[in-house]
C-alpha cells in the first residue's frame, strides 16, 4: 500500500477511506512516506463499523488520532469546494463520536 499512498498524496489526495477491519479509527494527515504533514498531508479513515463484530484496536499507531472497536455506526463526510467535515455517528443507544473539519490542501 504504500506505493498506492504515496501517489494520492503526489496527486494531492486529501482523504483515504477503508474498511477491512472491523472498527473505526482516524488518522492524521500524513505524506507520501507516512510523516505527518498537517498542511498537504491525506487523512485516513478505517470505517469497518457495519458489520456483525468488531475488532479490538491492538496496534494503535502514533499518527492514530482517535478509534473505537465497540461502535456501529457510519461516517458521514461534507465535501466543499475547500474543506471537509466528518462525523461518526454512532448507532442508537451508544455514545461514541468522532467529528471535526479541516482545510483541504493547497493544489499541487
């Protein structure tokens, strides 16, 4: 993955979407060779928090800025023309959220 990361973040990606694991965790932006760069960096988010289970989060990664493995519930994005906005929202009865915005970055 990591040739695949680096060219959305060449091509100025601002935000990766996955699934696989059965949780929810969000990352800070980070460029091509995973470094954090606030400013061009792309944002990732594993969103695996439909299914029938969960995962435990085991690995949590120092660009890791928040998870959650006991959640179901959906991530809804805004898109404008120069920022975006999310929010996890959490199935009926749990607490858990996640929200927040951010510029996209500059063009390339």
């Amino acid at each position: 993955m990591d040739a695949i990361f680096r060219a959305l973040y060449e091509a100025g990606a601002d935000v990766v979407l996955s699934g696989h694991d059965h949780d929810y965790e969000r990352f800070a932006p980070l460029n091509g060779d995973g470094q954090l760069d606030p400013a061009r960096g792309v944002r990732q988010f594993i969103v695996g928090t439909g299914g029938r289970s969960h995962y435990p989060l085991v690995r949590v990664t120092l660009s890791s800025e928040i998870g959650n493995g006991n959640t179901f519930g959906v991530l809804m994005l805004t898109l404008h023309p120069t920022s975006y906005a999310w929010e996890f929202v959490p199935e009926r009865g749990k607490t858990f959220t996640d929200r927040g915005s951010t510029p996209c970055s500059p063009a390339r």
